[in-house]
C-alpha cells in the first residue's frame, strides 16, 4: 500500500470512505484541518471518515547511496552544490528586482515632477485668466472706450446718479402704498401696507397651469418679464434669444447672439440684454444689436439692472463682476474676487451688490465702492443657483445647485433666518412685491411659499407639478410665468 499524498508505504495508514484511498495519517490529518475535503475527489471528508488499516510492519531499507562513508559524502556533496545554486539564483533574482523596483520609482518621480508642473502652469494660467485687466491705455473695448478695472471705483457722475435716486425715493414717503416702481425703494417700504387689488392667499391657491407655449428653445436657463409684464426674454443654448408674448401666445421676435449659449437675460426697458457663455453682454434695440461688450475671460453667467435703470452688471467664470453704463454704453468698473461668481442681484435700495460664487459663499459688496462689506457662507459648498431680494430690504433669499431647500438671510442680523425645505432640486426663487410670498421653482414642480406677518410663520399655499428652471411674477402677482424644464413658457393663474 502507498500513500496517495507522499507515494510512500505508510507507517500508520487509514483510508478514506469517500475516496477509498490510503492515506498517512498524519498527512491526511493535516491535509484535512486545512481543508476538509478529500484530497483525491474533493469530497468534504472529517477524521470520523477515516478508517484505520492494521498492517504488518515494514522496516525500510537504507537507500543504496546512503550504505558507505563515500555515498554519504556525495549525497552531502549535491546536496550543499544545490544549495549553494539556489542561493545564487535568489541573488539574481534579487538584484533584477531591485533595478525593475529602481526603474519604477525614477519612471514614478519624473512622471510627478510633469503632473506638478503642469498643474502649476495651470494655476498660474488660472491666475493670470483671473487678473486680465485692460488698462487705460490698453487694448480698446467692443465700443471703442478703454475700461476701468481693479474696482477703482466707480465715476463721480454715476455714484451722483446712484445717491441722486436713493434721495428720490427716500422723499416720496407721501405715497406708502404706490406700486409705482419709483416707489419701491422708499424708506417706508417695509411700513407700506398690501396695495389694493393684490393676490391674496385664496387666489394663489388656486393657481392652475391656463397656458402652456410647448418647447421654444433648448437649452433655456433663465426667463425675463418685461414692464408690462406681457413680453417674455427667452434664450437657448443654440445662441438664439426669443421674445414670447404671453397675450399673443407666440413669438414675436428672435435675435441671434453668434457669441455661444446664451446664459442670462434680462430688460432694461424696451431693450432686451443677454449674457452669452463666450462672456460676451449684448443690448437689443427693436430686435438689432445696439451694443455689445466682451470684457469677461470666459463665460458670463450672470446678469442684474440696478434700480435706477442706468446700470448693469454681470458675473462671470473669470471670478469678477463688471458694471456698465447703460447710457453711455460703456464698462465701468470690474472688481475681482477670489472665486468663480454663478448668479448676481442688487439691493432694492441700490447700495449693495450680492454675487453668489461656485463655493457655495454670497457676498455683499458696496456698490460705490466696490468694498465686500459681508458674506454669508453656507455649511454646504455648492455654487449659489440663485438669489433675489425681497421688496422689503431685510430679506434675501438663496438656492444652492442641487439643495433641496432655500435659505432665507436677515440682513439685519447678518445671518440665516429661516430655512425652507422644498423636496426637490431648487433651480430659482424670486419674491412678489410685497414681500409675503416667495416663489420657488425646482425639479419635482413650483411652490409659493407665504410669510404671515400675524403668526410670523411660513406655510406653502402653491404646490403645482410643473418642472421648472426659472419663474418670474406677473402682474399683481396674479400670475406666474414658469420656464420649463422642456424649453417652454408656462403661465399659471387662477
């Protein structure tokens, strides 16, 4: 009998009642408490399947080369030879793995020593895209006019402008309730009562979808209301910007930008304004191009008109703002800050500028000055989608890309106020008039959220399932304009 493992007699043999092969006992022992199975079929085999053989014992005899002193020292001989052999065998193998191990780490080293001077030309090409300034005696302007930059401030006869408009509303306290949009700054706003013939909670609640204009254009991101709130500024990510009528129902206009996907727009007056993502801002006048500006290295994202109706200002990649004189045609200033800026709104009063950045982080810059007064940060870094002020001064409302929720910042108290949870991807907010009703638009549908000054509490008195990227306030706030998320403009009204 011979062993199915060594292939030698056993001294103490056993056999297998799965396999039926004879094993040693010791080594079938050790072969099954590391692995349980029989070595011949694989069967699961434990030592209770071991069965014990008797057999008469075998004394061995002595290999041939081992019966004399001369055989003995040859075997000793080969052995100590292959010792030897062996050992310089690992040598070699040793020292080739010590030239590959070598090889790698100098393939290792140079292949960092390129990435990190790539990425330090890149910073520096950051760097350099970020500070592109054009000096008084650079390079002249679309318009033929050198630009400010580096927020030296704005002209005296802007901030004149500014200040001039502030005084005005400031004096016009004899008629808290106007609606007259030369009213709204006044310092009584946040004393004026709800004006006749404003949509109360009842017709909010019931709003429904009364029009729906299909898929317009793709791609579009933002939508603007006219003053007579009938005219909507449309635009897509093939460079076409449109003008919808609502009364209509159909386009009645369509400019093309040539200057990549249009971004933001706006109306300053009768005239449309878009952003383009090639950082071009280009004015409209009865559907021709009046004027255009290309100051932003790379695309700009945002856009916002200044109370007094004279300035405008964008946002853009290049981590800057820039301001324009509407009447002149011309850029200002441009002040540059420390991150990429999303989305962009002025103060009611016109004093502060309020740039959201790709780092989640608003900031509040005099617009005088070009100072940062204050930020606000939030605890998640997500780039600011949107933001708008609220009529009464104290409010600012803002939605980070991808929260579920808007914020809603007191800027009296530098801090947030109140947190609303919405249950889906928020794209834009936007306040009525008078400040108790706060619009919001988000992936799942729009909600209305109300603020009672009674019971200073908030509850949603809209909730429609229209996907939505933007939406505006028509008139008396009796009306929403919805941007779908299809390209399309939808208007809900009770």
């Amino acid at each position: 009998m011979l062993c199915a493992i060594s292939g030698e007699a056993p001294e103490v043999p056993v056999a297998s009642r799965k396999s039926g092969n004879v094993f040693e006992k010791r080594l079938i022992e050790q072969y099954i408490s590391e692995n349980g199975t029989d070595p011949v079929n694989g069967e699961d085999l434990t030592v209770d399947d071991l069965v014990e053989l008797k057999q008469a014992r075998v004394v061995r005899p002595r290999p041939p080369t081992l019966t004399s002193i001369p055989a003995l020292l040859s075997t000793f001989q080969n052995e100590w030879d292959a010792i030897v052999l062996e050992s310089y065998q690992l040598k070699q193998q040793l020292a080739q793995t010590r030239q590959e191990l070598s090889t790698a780490l100098y393939h290792q080293d140079a292949s960092e020593r390129v990435i990190a001077r790539l990425l330090r030309e890149r910073d520096d090409a950051r760097d350099a895209l970020a500070k592109v300034s054009i000096s008084s005696n650079g390079a002249p302007n679309g318009n033929g006019d050198a630009m400010q930059v580096d927020a030296q401030g704005l002209p005296e006869s802007i901030v004149v402008k500014i200040e001039a408009k502030q005084q005005e509303y400031i004096d016009r306290v004899s008629s808290p309730d106007s609606t007259n949009s030369d009213d709204r700054l006044s310092s009584t706003r946040r004393k004026r009562p709800v004006p006749d013939g404003w949509a109360t909670t009842e017709d909010l609640q019931s709003f429904d979808a009364a029009q729906d204009s299909g898929n317009l254009y793709p791609g579009i991101q933002s939508v603007a209301l006219d003053a007579d709130e009938d005219l909507v500024l449309l635009g897509g990510s093939d460079g076409v910007a449109g003008i919808y009528s609502i009364s209509k129902q159909e386009n009645v206009r369509a400019m093309k930008s040539n200057a990549g996907a249009i971004t933001d727009g706006l109306w300053c007056g009768t005239r449309p304004v878009i952003a383009t993502s090639t950082g071009a801002i280009k004015i409209f006048r009865d559907g021709v191009e009046e004027a255009a500006f290309k100051q932003h290295a790379g695309a700009a994202t945002a856009i916002s008109l200044h109370p007094c109706g004279d300035i405008l200002v964008s946002v853009g990649v290049d981590q800057s703002y820039i301001l324009y004189d509407l009447q002149a045609l011309k850029p200002i200033t441009q002040v540059f800050t420390d991150a990429e800026l999303t989305t962009v709104s002025f103060h009611p009063d016109g004093h502060l500028l309020a740039a959201g950045d790709a780092t989640g982080t608003i900031k509040l810059y005099d617009v005088k000055t070009g100072e940062n007064v204050a930020n606000f940060t939030s605890s998640t870094p997500s780039p600011v989608r949107s933001l708008s002020f609220s009529e009464n001064g104290t409010w600012l409302a803002s939605a980070l890309s991808g929260s579920t929720s808007v914020s809603i910042w007191d800027l009296r108290k530098m801090a947030e106020t109140k947190t609303l949870e919405i249950g889906s991807g928020v794209k834009a907010v936007a306040w009525d008039y008078t400040g108790q009703f706060l619009a919001v638009c988000a992936s799942g549908g729009v909600s209305v959220q109300h603020y009672s000054k009674a019971s200073k509490s908030w509850s949603e008195v809209v909730a429609k399932g229209v996907r939505a990227v933007d939406v505006k306030w028509g008139a008396q706030a009796k009306s929403l304009v919805v941007l779908t998320d299809e390209g399309g403009v939808s208007v809900l009204r009770s």
